[in-house]
C-alpha cells in the first residue's frame, strides 16, 4: 500500500473515441448477473465511487477516473454487428466494469438507451445494473422488452446509509431514489434486484446493516439480493479508497490494511474474512425469504441448455452456503462451460449452439459427459436431473 492522496474531483470531460469492439466475450452466462454480453459504452464514470474496481490500472481508464469521460460515439453500430453475428442467445448485460451507463453523460449521448433499442430489434434480453436514476427514463422500453423477451433491472446497493453513500459515491442516485425506481419497475412487470457490491469492512458489513438492507429490499418487492465483498487491488483503486478512508474514517485503516495485507492480485482480502461476511449475507436472506441469485423463472429457456445447467449448479451450491467459491455443484457448472465453449469453438453460424445443446444432451443421457469431466456418481444424476428440466426450444 503506497502512501494516501485523496482523488480530485470537478467537472466531468468528455472525449469522443472510436471503439473497435463493445461488446465483452464471457462465457454463456455467469451465475450472478446472466450476462452473455458485456457492455461498456463509456470509459470511466461520473459517478465517482471511491471504491470502484474500475479505478485499477488493469482496465487502462486514462485520465481522471470521475472526471475524464471518454464517450465510444459509435457503440451502437459496432455492437450492431457483434450480435448479428453471435453464436449463442443471451442476456444483453447494460451495465460494465468501469462505468455505469447511466452516468450523466447518458444524458447527452443516449447510448444506453440506444442499447435496449437494439435489443428489442433483435428479441433479446436484458439486464440493466446501474446506481442512476436516469434509467427511469427508460422504463417504457424496458417494458416493452420484458414483453417480448425478459428485462431485468437491479440497483448496485453498498450500503443503506445515505450519509455514507453520499461520502463514497457522490455522483450516484440517493438510495430512496433506487428503491423508488425498483418498485416503479415491479410495478411494470419487470423482474427487479438489488447486487449489494460491495459490502464495506467496518462500514456495511456488520449483521445489523445486512439484515437493514435485505428488509429494505423485501419491502421494495426485489426478487433477488446478491452479495460481494469488496475487492481492493494494489494500485490506484486501493489507494483511491484509503485515501478516502483516512479522510474520514482513519480508525478503521489497521482493520483494512490487515484485511488485504496479502495484496493479491484480485484484491480479495483475507478469505477467513469472506467466510463470515458470506454466513452473515446467508442469514438476512433466509430471515426475508428472499434468495442470493437471479430466481431460475427469470432466465429459464433464454440461455442455451448447457448454460442454463451450470448456472443452476452453482445456485444451487449458493443456497446450500457451500461457501463463498462455491463447491463441486459450481465447479462442475464452470468444467460445463467450458466444455461447451471447446464445442462451439469448432462451429460457426448464429445458430451454432443449437448443436452444441444437442451434443449436451447426448452426453448427458449416455454418461459421457459425467467420465469426460470425472464427474461423482451423484453429482452426474444431479447434472441429469436439471438437464431434463430445461425446457427443449
């Protein structure tokens, strides 16, 4: 950890780039937000967030993170594109990760939007994860693409206190606008949810304000909460963060620097730590009723077959708080993925998943894929039972 200088702040730059691609590969989808693209319309957020993981050098935001926006002006004819040409259906995930699209810069260029238009064109669905209250003004469409296909939308929530959000996330929406928009959207058929990223050490972490926040979110109507620890990688995301800390929260610096002393990569910190931050996240939902990942009635029949079946495998480790990594459940639902993704590594057309889904089956039902992947006796029934229960397209 170097030494502690508080980030600058002002008017926010904007600076019109060219992209060369938008939309992020990543496997079929991912256990927490469904995502099959990734999106980032801007580089760096107005937002601001002190601790934000798009701050680290590994994503090459030039610049003042908060204040210099650049602006991918042709976003929507590149992705254009992308998605024609992709080989799998998906969820469109309208969020990223070193920006909020709905940043005010959204305001001005409407790339967001201009993303859920295409989605719509293209029957796809979409997740929209954001801290704005801009979205509001997109409900309407999103309304419409939860009619033709599913809309999702989830606030990222770090904490309930409104004091502390206005400290470390200045340029983002209040809390009870978030919640506000959250029921609005409920009320208009959209599947709605709260990604409470990060929890803070000694700021949002403690039993009391986990149990606040999930009541707040069952009251708002959410379906789901997912929790994440927060992450500090060495260099200007870390530092951006301590600095922060020191200004106002000095007391709690020995606790953090012993947290992440380790100084990985990830900026993970200690995982003793992650432990009980994930039993106490396991608590407040099973005291609400409320689950820690995306209900299946969500994305059922929208994701390929063999996606839908390693995604579940890892829920289904989640809500049997087999731990923070997960278990063989979701080991086996990776070692899924990436057996699919060696298939359609070999095929081509936008339908190519068709017949990886078949392959699938096939290995499913013949065993094949349980001694392809070692697979236990009772692990590769668990596979099969799932496998049957995804509806045939």
């Amino acid at each position: 950890m170097t030494d502690l200088a508080p980030a600058v702040a002002g008017p926010a730059r904007f600076r019109e780039i060219q992209a060369r691609s938008i939309a992020r590969a990543a496997f079929p989808a991912d256990p927490w937000f469904l995502g099959r693209f990734g999106i980032n319309l801007y580089r760096g957020c107005e937002h601001g967030c002190e601790y934000c993981d798009g701050r680290s050098e590994r994503y090459r935001v030039e610049g003042e993170f908060a204040r210099d926006i650049q602006v991918k002006v042709n976003a929507l004819e590149v992705l254009e594109g992308e998605l024609a040409r992709a080989r799998e259906p998906g969820f469109v995930l309208v969020g990223g990760g070193v920006c909020d699209a709905y940043q005010p810069a959204e305001q001005q260029y409407r790339l967001a939007r201009g993303v859920l238009e295409l989605a719509l064109s293209l029957k796809l669905p979409v997740h929209v994860l954001t801290k704005s209250a801009l979205v509001e003004r997109d409900l309407d469409l999103l309304e419409r693409i939860n009619t033709q296909r599913r809309a999702v939308l989830s606030f990222s929530v770090a904490t309930t206190d409104e004091r502390l959000r206005e400290e470390l996330e200045p340029g983002a929406a209040p809390m009870a606008e978030r919640f506000r928009i959250l029921e609005a959207a409920r009320g208009r058929g959209l599947s709605t949810g709260i990604m409470a990223m990060p929890l803070l050490p000694g700021l949002s972490d403690q039993p009391d304000q986990i149990h606040a926040l999930v009541a707040r979110a069952a009251a708002a109507g959410v379906g789901f909460v997912c929790f994440s620890g927060l992450t500090l990688r060495p260099g200007v995301q870390q530092d951006t963060y301590l600095a922060a800390l020191q200004e106002r929260h000095a007391d709690l610096l020995p606790g953090y620097r012993t947290l992440y002393r380790a100084q990985r990569k990830s900026g993970a910190p200690d995982p003793r730590y992650s432990d009980r931050l994930y039993r106490r996240c396991r608590e407040a939902l099973a005291a609400h009723g409320l689950p820690g990942r995306m209900p299946r009635g969500v994305f059922t029949g929208l994701i390929p077959s063999y996606a839908e079946v390693a995604v579940l495998l890892e829920h289904e480790d989640q809500a049997e708080g087999v731990g923070i990594l997960g278990g063989p459940k979701a080991a086996a639902g990776w070692a899924i993925q990436r057996w699919a993704q060696n298939k359609l590594g070999r095929l081509r057309g936008p339908r190519a998943y068709c017949e990886v889904e078949a392959a699938f089956e096939l290995a499913v039902r013949t065993g094949a894929l349980a001694r392809e992947l070692a697979l236990t006796a009772e692990l590769a029934e668990r596979v099969k039972a799932i496998a049957e229960s995804v509806p045939r397209r």
